[in-house]
C-alpha cells in the first residue's frame, strides 16, 4: 500500500522550490553585478573578463528557466 503525499507536504516542496529559485536569482544577479564592477574597474576589458562575463550571463539564463511550475493545492480526500 503506498500512501499519498498531503496536501500540505505538496504546498510545502513547491513552496521551498521557489524559494531557492529565489535565492539563486539573487545569488546570480549579485555575481553578475560583481563581475561587471570587477571587470571594469581596472578600464581595460580583457577577453578573460568577457569569458566570465557571458558564462554567468548563461548560467544566470539557464537558472531563470529552470523555475518551478505552480502547484495548485487540491484537497487531498482520506477514503
């Protein structure tokens, strides 16, 4: 006999998914804002710079895809 996640366990992953989505967003968007201050602080854009720059652009991208799809709540009945 297997037993059915609740409706509240269900809501609660969802809910912790989306959170460390929204951390890692933050945690992007700071790294890319770090990278960019770094890179020009000097005046002089080298390729390494550039490098960096467009790999956490694209892991930045590719973490905005990977966000969570909503799960509605539905009311799980004890039979």
């Amino acid at each position: 006999m297997t037993r059915q996640p609740t409706s509240d366990l269900i809501a609660f992953v969802s809910s912790l998914k989306n959170g460390i989505w929204l951390l890692g967003v933050s945690c992007w968007l700071f790294g890319i804002t770090d990278r960019t201050i770094a890179s020009f602080s000097d005046g002089y854009l080298s390729a390494l710079d550039i490098v960096q720059l467009f790999t956490a652009s694209f892991f930045f991208i590719s973490w905005l895809l990977l966000k969570p799809a909503k799960v509605e709540r539905e009311v799980v009945s004890q039979e």
